[in-house]
C-alpha cells in the first residue's frame, strides 16, 4: 500500500514543481507517515474506547509523538540508498 501511495505521489509533487529527487524525499516523507496511523490510531482507540472514552488526536499525537519522528528519520535515511 504504501509503495503504490509512494509511486502516485511523488511524480504529482514533480509535476507541481518540485525537483524529483525533493518530490521523492518529500512523498517518502509522507507515506512514511501511514504505517505509523494504521498502527497506533486503533490501538489507542480501542483502549481508550474501553475506557468509556473517545480517543482525542492532540492526545494520540503527544503521546506518540516520539514515534512518528522515528518513521521519519527512518524515511529519510533511505533516500540514500534510491
């Protein structure tokens, strides 16, 4: 999913302007991004949810904020190596 994601966006970046290898850091950057919803967004959910409450996303974002950081940095040590 996210290698599709990755091959529809970056040549729409190019196409708007940006240089490619940018439009490929930059979709890189964002699709990277997706597993790290799919993954905590139902887990946190679901707790939250058994608690008798609805997830809250500034909640979800500060938690797990160390971790969206480290789907990023992980992204972008992998330009190099395309």
């Amino acid at each position: 999913m996210c290698g599709a994601l990755f091959e529809a966006l970056s040549p729409r970046l190019a196409a708007w302007g940006l240089s490619v290898p940018t439009a490929g850091l930059a979709a890189l950057l964002l699709v990277s991004l997706v597993p790290f919803v799919l993954t905590t967004l139902p887990l946190l959910a679901i707790v939250t949810l058994k608690r008798g409450a609805w997830p809250r996303p500034r909640e979800w974002f500060q938690g797990y904020s160390w971790m969206a950081a480290m789907y990023l940095v992980s992204a972008s040590d992998r330009v190099g190596e395309r």
